[in-house]
C-alpha cells in the first residue's frame, strides 16, 4: 500500500489525516482533552479513561488504515466505534458526578454521535466493497468513503 500525500490522484486518500472522519475524531479527541482539564484529582481515573478511549479512536483507525487486508480495516474500525461509545460513557458519567458540565457534556455527545455516523458509512462502504472484490486492499481507501 502507498503511503504519504503524494499520491492523491483519481480520489484516492493516501494519508489517514486527509479523512473526514479522522479529522472529526480528532478534533473530538482535543475537545475531550480540553473539557476534562478541570476535574478534581480525586477524579484523575475518570479523566484518563476518557482521553485514553478518546484518542484511541484515531490510533485504530490509523493502525487499520495502514493494514494489508480490507477486512484488518473493517475490525479496527469496530473498536474505533467501540472506544467512542466508551468515550461517551465517560463523558455521560463524568457530567453526573458534577465534573464536567452537563451542557458541554450534550453539545459534544452529538459531535460524537455525528462522527460515529461518519465511521457506520466508512464501514459498510468498506464492507461492500470486501463483498465486491475480496478482503485485499487494492491501494488506499476512495474518498467518498
């Protein structure tokens, strides 16, 4: 598989970054860093699941990204999704223990929800294209993905 921003032609993403979804993530990612910075230190646990799953998202889906087999992909991309929902659980509880302000808690639940929209896409994209032609990757993930 080629790697790098080089080869962006005929719409073929080369580089996790250049992807919506993983930016989305991303950014979410920095928000959940931003948000938890002023819980207690009795609460230090709960802010540390939370940027663990968060940023977790983003290093399995570059670890997937850069797999030999479609179907590698496909499962990295079920933990992402796996590690968001915990994410959110996190977030959920860390607002009912007065940590975090519910408000700001509700307003990037649904970036969340928005990106895990964008990853069921990607997924069944993928998961079609597996049924189509097989668990190879032919060379990097196309773009309307």
């Amino acid at each position: 598989m080629e790697t790098g921003i080089a080869n962006m032609e005929k719409g073929k993403l080369t580089d996790i970054e250049d992807m919506p979804v993983y930016r989305a993530f991303f950014g979410l990612a920095l928000e959940v860093e931003r948000i938890t910075s002023g819980c207690k230190s009795e609460f230090r646990w709960l802010r540390g699941q939370a940027l663990r799953s968060s940023g977790s998202v983003c290093a399995n889906m570059a670890e997937g990204f850069f797999s030999q087999y479609s179907t590698e992909y496909v499962q990295a991309l079920y933990r992402c999704r796996r590690e968001a929902y915990e994410t959110i659980t996190h977030l959920r509880y860390a607002a009912r223990v007065d940590q975090l302000h519910a408000d700001a808690v509700d307003r990037i639940v649904c970036h969340y929800n928005e990106a895990l929209q964008q990853l069921a896409n990607l997924i069944a994209s993928i998961e079609r294209k597996i049924t189509e032609r097989g668990k190879s990757k032919v060379s990097s993930v196309s773009k309307s993905s």
